[in-house]
C-alpha cells in the first residue's frame, strides 16, 4: 500500500505497481513459511485482490452510473447470513455492528470455492477416498508441486496425476488467469512429452 500511495504522490498509474509484481508473485508466494500464507490470507487477500483483480474501466462506467443514478448501492462488511423467501434478508457486520437489508438479487463475487473437499464432484471425491489427492496446507487446492505433480495423501508425488489452474492456488498463489494457466499448460506439456 506504501508503493501504491508513493506512485500516485509521483504521478505513476498505482496499477503499474500491482502489474510489476505479477511475475514474481508465484515465486515470492512458494518461499513464505505456511504461517505467513495463512496470515496473508486472513488479513492481507483482500487488499490484494481488489488491487490485483480489477475490473475493465468500461464496467466501472457502468457501475458508475448505477451508482450516480441511485439504482446501485455498495456496501462493506463481513456476510453472516442469508434468509431466504419473497426477498432475501442479508445479515452482516460492519466495524463491528451487524446490519441486515433485504435484496431482490443476489450476486457471489467472492469467487470459486478453493476447497476441494467441499466441491460437489464424483471425480474430486473419488481421489480424495482413494488417497490420490489431497489438500494443501490452507485448503486453498490441492496439495501439489509447482509444476502441477499432484501429492498424494501418502506425501508421495503423482507421476501420473497433474493439476493446474485454480487448483494449484495454495502451492502457486497467482495461478486463475489465462497468461499464469497458458505458461503452466505449455510447461506441463513439455513435462509430459518428455517422461
């Protein structure tokens, strides 16, 4: 946040700061201990991810007008919980003090589950009763190596099951969008031509 604040004190686009990052963030993410992972997560994802993952400035126009045009209301806060019926009633707690309003529409923004024990799919939950998968150590994917060699729940790694994408999301951090996925796809196919 200090780099961001000093870029705009020099008149630098804050975005270049973000961009600068993004080809070392996979590397920096492999060397932190878990702990830090862990608190990074917890406390510092979603600074990063409103940095990191920003909208094109067509659809903040958009957004823009709803806003100035009283149709769209943003809010802040942590989701309790959500009722349902004729409308839904949102719980949710903001500095403290939980708030509730009700709401025609719904829309998840936060994201794919990156728990896999918890995804509905028969082929993700076979490999995990068969021990040829298992979680990383956040439950942010599957436990893996960089190069997408899946370690099983022996500790042993895969040299026939191999993962990238969002999967790879705790072992990789960066790892969601085409030019990350389209280096891994290239790398993974060089890996398996050559075995």
């Amino acid at each position: 946040r200090r780099h961001i604040e000093a870029a705009g004190e020099q008149n630098i686009d804050w975005r270049a700061v973000i961009d600068s990052l993004r080809p070392v963030t996979q590397q920096l993410w492999q060397n932190l201990p878990l702990s830090e992972k862990r608190y990074f997560m917890q406390h510092l994802s979603r600074y990063w991810n409103v940095a990191r993952h920003r909208m094109p400035a067509e659809a903040a126009a958009v957004l823009d007008k709803q806003r100035a045009n009283d149709r769209l209301e943003i809010l802040r806060g942590r989701l309790q919980k959500i009722d349902s019926g004729d409308r839904f009633t949102v719980e949710y707690r903001t500095d403290g003090i939980v708030q509730t309003l009700k709401a025609d529409a719904i829309i998840n923004c936060i994201g794919s589950e990156s728990n896999f024990r918890k995804l509905e799919s028969r082929l993700v939950s076979s490999l995990f009763e068969r021990g040829y998968i298992r979680s990383d150590g956040l439950n942010f994917g599957i436990d893996a190596l960089p190069n997408g060699s899946v370690v099983g729940q022996n500790g042993e790694n895969s040299d026939v099951i191999f993962t990238l994408g969002t999967a790879l999301k705790g072992t990789l951090w960066e790892t969601t969008a085409i030019p990350e996925i389209r280096t891994q796809a290239k790398q993974l196919a060089h890996l398996l031509l050559s075995t």
